[in-house]
C-alpha cells in the first residue's frame, strides 16, 4: 500500500470522480457509499462528483469547479485521467496534467513535475 498523499504546504488534495451509471444510485450519497469501498479516496480532503453538479469533463466547468472548492488556481494542480480528450480538457484551462497509461509511466510524470510518487 502507498503512503497517504501529502498535499504540499497550503495545497488541499482534490478528487474528482465520475457519477453513477444507475437512476437508483444517483439518489445515494455517491461519496459516502464509497468512502469505505476505496481506499484511495481517504487520501482526499474533497470530492467534486460531476454527476451532483450537472459539469462533466472534458468541459472547463468541472475542472474550474475543482479548483474553486480547493481554493488553487490551475496552475497549482494535476489532474490524471486515461482519458486523453479529458486531461486535453484539463490542459485547456491551465492544469498540468498527465494521460495515464501505465503506473510507471504516470509515476515518471509526477516525479517530473517534482512530486513524490
């Protein structure tokens, strides 16, 4: 297991998740449901569900709502995606962001931009 995320001095740790497929589970608080099912997503202070804000990637609107809620600018965040259209989405408003295809090669690209991976 890899150590929590540690967001540098000032910088908040954001996540950004996909909604639910189903009708039914659009009504369950999405967050709460999978807090426990993935772990991953303790190492968040936040969360911006796009299927509770009606914004969906690759639009700007998501992306700057991230950063509103964490209170950075773009250029002070990385999103990771392995969907090339989304992080070109990213990339449009400022954030760096890296097209995952493997572990090694987006650990290479964080530790490139100075991160620890």
């Amino acid at each position: 297991m890899h150590p929590p995320i540690q967001p540098r001095a000032g910088r908040m740790a954001h996540n950004r998740q996909n909604p639910p497929r189903t009708g039914e589970a659009r009504d369950l608080d999405w967050r709460q449901r999978n807090r426990p099912v993935n772990a991953a997503l303790s190492h968040f202070r936040d969360y911006v569900v796009s299927g509770k804000e009606a914004c969906f990637k690759p639009g700007a609107e998501i992306y700057e709502l991230a950063c509103r809620r964490g209170g950075f600018r773009p250029a002070e965040a990385v999103f990771i995606d392995d969907s090339l259209k989304n992080v070109e989405g990213a990339r449009a408003i400022g954030l760096s962001a890296i097209h995952h295809r493997s572990a090694e090669e987006t650990v290479a690209a964080l530790r490139t931009l100075g991160l620890p991976a």
